[in-house]
C-alpha cells in the first residue's frame, strides 16, 4: 500500500487480495477543511472497516496532489466492447467515468463479460502496453502501470479503441471502442451495462479453438464427453438465470448490473 499526503488531499493505491480473489484496488480521497475523508474506488466484496465511509460530496483529486488541476472536463464514456475471433459476436455496450484509472475499467470488464478475474490481463494501443507491472517483472516488454492511467488519457475521441487482453494463454482479446462521449452530471457515476449478447466462453475452454470444441460436444448428448463437460461448465452464472448447464446464447444484463452496483466507484470531478 502507497500513500502520500498533500495539503488536505490523500491518495491511496491498493491491491489486496482475499482468499481465492482479488478485492480491489484504486482508491482515492479528499478531505477539506471541514469534512471528514471520503472514499471510493473499485472494489469486489466488502471493504475493510476503515475504508467504509460516506461516498457523497465526492470528487477526484489530482495524483500529484494539485485539486486545481481537477478542473479538468470528466464525462461519461459509452464503451462497446467485442470479443474478437468469435462468431456470432459476444459483445457488451457499456458506461463508465472517462476520468477513471485503467484498473476500474478492468474490473468492469471483469463483470460484464463475464470473467472471474483469475489470470493476467493487459491494456494494448500503439505499441504500449498497461497493467499491473509487479505482475509483468519477468516479461520481456514495458508495462505501464494501469493504476496511474485514466480511460481519457488513451480514448480521447470518438472512435478512438484499446485492446483488453485477459489470460495471456487462451488470449481473449476484447476490442473497446468509444462510441460516445456524455457530458456527465455532478452525482456519483457509477458503471452500468446497457445491452449485450452471449454468455462469454468458459474460463480455462482453451482459447477460441478450444471454446469452438466445447460448443460441439455440449450440444451432442452421444459425444463421449459431453457428461465431463456439462458438469464442467454447469455451474450458476452471474450473467444468466441457467442453473441446469451453460448456454452460450444468455445474457443477462440485470444481473450485470447487479453486481456493477455493488462496486465502488471513483466519482467524476467537479466542474
């Protein structure tokens, strides 16, 4: 855990985990004179106590410790976001704070395809790359820390796309294109899914050849492995109301967005 304080501003940075999960990470504060702190962030599960404070009067304070530079726009940012290689398309349209980190929009991702959030991930556009570096110590490229990057520092107009790479060996590339950009209002933002379609593969499938081989043999009761793989794939889903077998064609965007709701999130600037 990092902190540093300026003034009357703290900012924090944290990853933790719990057992078999991540809960979060990017959390920022601000305190004036006469308030109390005030937190938000990104999180799954619960937080710990002290972090457990009011979300109202929020707004994000500059990393380097400057509220002045605050002032910049902040909007609302509607994502399409499709999963490559898979045909019919498995995609999710989404809106999220353009001011928030790279690491929030991660763990939007995680929630509206569908992932479990169990292996790395990375942000890819022209020829950088963005994600947790600590996890990247090894490679051979140059991670840029995806907690210290806004979604607005690399979508800036329409149109404008980042690949979102999630498990680095079956390799689902997901393209995230900006669609719009809303003008954002002086509440809270938090994510919400606006539509989608199709369940996202099972984790672990083996990739786009191994999800296309999975769906044949869950689909033909006399294949010899069909038992094996229905038990496999047969747990409830968060995205769908199934709770018999997995079915690619179901999505449920309410559930989505029940969770979504259940995630604290890094509250537009003030204008």
């Amino acid at each position: 855990m990092a902190s540093r304080l300026s003034g009357v501003s703290l900012a924090l940075t944290l990853d933790w985990t719990w057992p078999g999960r991540r809960i979060g990470q990017c959390w920022e504060a601000t305190r004036a004179p006469t308030q109390g702190p005030r937190w938000a962030g990104a999180e799954f599960g619960s937080a710990p106590a002290f972090l457990n404070w009011p979300l109202s009067s929020w707004h994000l304070a500059d990393r380097n410790g400057d509220d002045s530079k605050v002032k910049t726009q902040s909007h609302i940012y509607e994502l399409r976001v499709t999963l490559q290689e898979i045909r019919p398309p498995i995609w999710r349209l989404i809106q999220v704070p353009s001011t928030s980190p790279l690491c929030c929009l991660h763990d939007v991702l995680q929630v509206v395809v569908g992932w479990t959030d169990s292996h790395l991930h990375q942000f890819e556009k022209d020829g950088k790359y963005w994600g947790v570096p600590e996890h990247f110590e090894d490679g051979d490229i140059d991670i840029l820390d995806e907690r210290r990057t806004k979604i607005s520092d690399i979508l800036k107009e329409h149109g404008d796309s980042v690949l979102y790479v999630y498990d680095l060996g079956d390799d689902w590339r997901h393209e995230v294109v900006l669609e719009k950009i809303l003008p954002a209002p002086d509440t809270t933002v938090r994510p919400v899914c606006l539509s989608g379609e199709r369940h996202c593969p099972p984790e672990d499938v083996g990739g786009t050849p191994g999800y296309e081989e999975f769906l044949e043999v869950i689909f033909d009761p006399h294949h010899e492995e069909y038992a094996h793989n229905v038990r496999w794939a047969g747990e409830p889903s968060a995205l769908t109301q199934s709770v018999e077998r997995f079915q690619p064609e179901e999505f449920d965007a309410k559930a989505v967005n029940a969770t979504l709701s259940r995630m604290r999130w890094l509250a537009p600037a003030r204008r």
